[in-house]
C-alpha cells in the first residue's frame, strides 16, 4: 500500500461541554472545557495513521505551545510530519467547540492554516507528489485547493476532496477530483437544489460519494444503481470528527484496493466506532477494532 498524503489544516480544539447548545443572546453553563488536537485535515491524518496506513501530514503550525504540542501528537501516532511549516508571528489554527444534546457547535479560527498557500505546496511538492493519493478538506485557502488538485491530476496521484466546510467548488476542479466526499449541506453547495442527490450521484458514478449522518452513506455504482450503505449502529457519546473518520477510513480502503461498497461499509464502521468516546482523534478507532466491529 502506497502512501497517503494529507494537505490541511491543523488546530487545537477547546472543547466545552454544556447541558444543550447556547440559543442566540442565552447563556448556559459549560463544564469540562478541553484543549484536544484537531483540524480537518490532522484528523484525518491521525484516523488513517491509527488504521495502519503510512500517512505524511502536509500544513502550518505557529511558533507556540499549542503548534509544538500538536506535531507531537502526530508523530505520537505514526503521522509522518517532516513538511510541517512552523510560521513565526501567526497563531496556531484554533477551533472552539460547545458539544451538548448529541451535537456540535464549531467556529473556527484559522490562524496559520491561512499560510498553508501556493507558495508552501511548492516547498514540499516532491515530497506531496511520493504519495498515491491526496485528502484535501476546506480548512485552508481555496486557491491551495484547486492548486494540489491540479498538481496531482497532473502527475498522476489520486485525490480525495471532502469539501468542508461547504464553499462553491469550479466545474473543472470537480471534474479533477478522483473522490469527492460532501455531506448532504455541502451536496447542495456544490451542485444547487434544483437538482436531487441521486441524479448528481448518476451523474459521478464511483466517485461522489454522500454522508447522510446516523442514515449512512451513498454513492452510485457503475451499474447506475445508487446505494446505500447503512450506518452502524452507535452508542453516541461525541460526534465530533466522524466525518474526519469516515473520510480517513474510505481512503485508506481505497488504497488498499477495496471495492467501493466495501470501502464504504469500512468507513462507516470506522465513524461509528468514533462516535463513541469523547473528542475528535481520541476517539478514533485502530484497524482491530473496526475489524472486530465488522465481524460481530
């Protein structure tokens, strides 16, 4: 199995938890306020890290505390993070989360993920263009994005785009993307209303792929017939960084040459299984466990 990069975005997470989520101009009590490693695309890093995989982070930290403790949690896990940038006088990507009735509230402050730019892919594209295939996310600029995409389309390394949070993406930078992985808010984003979720799918057999949360996830085959694989099953405790799981896992599958449909069944299992413990990479999943899961 080949290696797998990840372009994105790095923060630490300070997470609260609180008995339900703020409404507008309310004030509730909070508890149990965490700084736990996140970002879209070191989740994802670490998710595939701990099923296994030999996976390069690619992005930019600050000059501080949380940026040093952040590459240090994922050389702790197995990231390879050589072509991290440490970039003085901007703060390290932050991301404040209240966790509360089963769900989340995020903003996110992007600090030195803004540095992840051309300039940066340039610096390391040997080393991004060593890897099989690329996951991409929305955490960093958008030109970035279209940037690695068009690099490795052009060199023959496969990409993966999970294009959160949701922004417009161009026809021809779609058409470039081997998996494109949107949860049903960005779909629409993406592809407008006008439009139903299984006629874009027809549309991009093999390679849309559409979360639907706790419903599970759809794709269409070659065939044309669209499917549905079901979520599992989950005694929810934090929902925080499933999608990072999930999109993690589906990539890892995929290098490994499963099949579509099996890759998505390894994913889910991988995102149900996160679900389960608290905070985005702590609760991620080893290669035994979704194994043991699938089985029973």
């Amino acid at each position: 199995m080949g290696k797998i990069g990840v372009v994105g975005s790095i923060n630490m997470d300070m997470t609260v938890k609180a008995e339900r989520i703020p409404l507008k101009g309310e004030t509730v009590k909070g508890e149990d306020l965490k700084y736990i490693p996140g970002g879209k695309g070191a989740n994802q890093a670490v998710a595939m890290a701990k099923l296994g995989a030999q996976v390069e982070m690619f992005g930019c930290v600050g000059d501080d505390a949380a940026g040093a403790s952040l590459v240090k949690n994922m050389q702790e896990t197995g990231v390879e993070t050589k072509c991290i940038k440490t970039v003085a006088g901007t703060p390290t990507g932050l991301a404040m989360i209240t966790v509360g009735d089963n769900d989340n509230t995020i903003v996110v402050v992007a600090g030195t993920n803004d540095d992840v730019d051309i300039a940066y892919v340039d610096e390391v594209k040997d080393s991004l263009l060593e890897c099989e295939i690329v996951l991409l996310q929305h955490e960093i600029p958008q030109e970035t994005v279209e940037y690695v995409i068009e690099l490795c389309a052009g060199n023959g390394v496969k990409v993966v785009l999970n294009p959160g949070p949701a922004r417009p993406v161009k026809k021809e930078i779609l058409e470039k993307v081997t998996y494109l992985t949107p949860n049903e808010h960005e779909a629409v984003i993406l592809f407008g209303e006008d439009i139903s979720f299984e006629e874009i799918m027809k549309q991009y057999p093999e390679k849309l792929v559409i979360t639907q949360g706790s419903r599970g996830v759809s794709t269409c085959l070659e065939s044309g017939e669209v499917i549905l694989v079901p979520a599992r099953k989950a005694n929810v405790v934090d929902t925080t960084g499933a999608g990072d799981t999930l999109n993690g896992a589906f990539t890892v599958a995929i290098t490994e040459g499963m099949d579509i449909a099996k890759a998505l069944a390894f994913a889910n299992t991988a995102a149900g299984l996160s679900t389960e413990k608290f905070g985005a990479q702590g609760g991620m999943p080893s290669r035994d466990e979704v194994r043991k899961a699938m089985e029973g």
